[in-house]
C-alpha cells in the first residue's frame, strides 16, 4: 500500500475537509475484461466486472484492488517550495553578517496562480526576515515532496471504481471543481463542453491534462478510482 497521495492544488483549496480525489486505475483493466461488463464491489477495496445478471462472478486474476485501504491515513503531497530565511545585523568590529536559518516549506494552494518569487515576497514580509532564499528558485512538483514537508493526512473513506466519465456532479464539486469554474471553452475541451457545471469544469481540466496520453484521455474513457474521504492538519 502507498504510504502517500498526490492531491491537486484546486482540490486542496477545500482543505481541511472532505474532499474527492480521480485518479487513473493502474494498469488500465484490458478491454476484454471490461467490455460489456460493469465494475462491483467484491468488498471494501475490491473491485470485479461482472456481466449483467442475477448472479455475479468474476475470477480472482479479474479483480481490482484499490492501491489504498479505507481508514488509513496517508501523506498528502501537494505542489511546494524550499525556502530559508535569511538575517542580516551588524557585528562587532563593523562587518556585516548574513545567517541563513533553517529551511522550511510553503504551499502552492496558499498562493494561488502567484510566482514563485511573489511567493518570497509575501514569505519575507509575513515572517519579518530580511531576505527569503527560494531554493531551486520556483514551485516544485508534489512527487518531490518529502514526507517531512507534507502538513496533511487524507483518510480514504469511500472507493468506486467507474469511467471517468461517469464522475457525478456532486464528486467534481469535493473534487475542487465549480461551476463556470474560471476555464473558458477552447480547442482542448470535451465536445459537450459548456461549463455550467462542476462536471464540466472537471471535463476540461482532463480533458487537458491527458489529451496526450493514449489510454488516459477523457475519449478513451479510462477507468479511474473515485476515492472520497477527510483531508486533516497533521501533526509534525
């Protein structure tokens, strides 16, 4: 089981608190074993496809298992920076000392679209240090976080396995998706794309983000883990 979860910046904004998380099914089940059939939950955590009917069944090599476990807390990685702060004073004898303190991090969901270097400007002058050092100088990908950076633990309450295109209204809204939610239709979003809603705005983001992973894109209809629980400030 992964001891970790990547969540997006605009699904975080909802943090703390219940929020929804898509992600594409590792390895995508063949299409054989799909076709026609519909996924069912075995038991918590484990999906099969079964044909429709009466009776359902399916062989153990035939079963999906959700890669983390309902009630288990792990860490959350989100988009971050490495900054140090940086002291200037005057010693004896009239030189001019710079201390570099201990690094810490900053959340790219706490800055919205601002810069990295925005964000040195709103850290220097919330913390009152002389100077901020940005390490590496911009945001960085949540895969790089360390586990000792990560402020939240997402507890998995709820899974189901399903199309992403069967992703419901009220899960693009826990997802950190609204309404009209700031994109404007254009060349990369779904055909059936307006807007008006929480799906739609869901559509598009992956509708952009996959358009060029053959097996991913909203066309091809991936199957996804639809994952719903509590996100909460952890201890550190």
């Amino acid at each position: 089981m992964p001891s970790t979860i990547i969540i997006p910046t605009h699904t975080l904004a909802r943090a703390p608190g219940r929020v929804c998380v898509v992600i594409p099914t590792r390895p995508q089940p063949p299409e054989w074993l799909t076709q026609g059939r519909e996924p069912w939950e075995i038991r918590p955590g484990l999906w099969g496809f079964a044909a429709p009917g009466p009776v359902r069944a399916c062989r153990s090599e035939n079963t999906l298992p959700c890669p983390y476990q309902l009630g288990v807390p792990v860490l959350v990685r989100e988009g971050w920076l490495h900054y140090q702060p940086v002291y200037s004073y005057m010693a004896s004898g009239g030189r001019w000392i710079e201390e570099i303190g201990d690094g810490a991090a900053a959340y790219r969901a706490d800055y919205g679209d601002e810069s990295a270097e925005n964000a040195r400007h709103t850290i220097r002058l919330l913390g009152g240090h002389d100077d901020v050092m940005i390490n590496g100088g911009h945001w960085r990908s949540p895969a790089t976080m360390p586990a000792w950076a990560a402020r939240y633990a997402f507890t998995p309450e709820t899974v189901r396995c399903c199309r992403v295109q069967e992703v419901t209204e009220e899960e693009a809204g826990l997802a950190g998706y609204e309404p009209y939610g700031g994109r404007v239709s254009g060349p990369f979003d779904p055909p059936e794309y307006d807007g008006g809603t929480a799906r739609d705005d869901f559509a598009s983001d992956w509708w952009q983000k996959y358009r060029a992973r053959p097996g991913r894109r909203w066309d091809d209809n991936p199957s996804v883990w639809v994952i719903v629980g509590d996100v909460e400030r952890r201890e550190r």
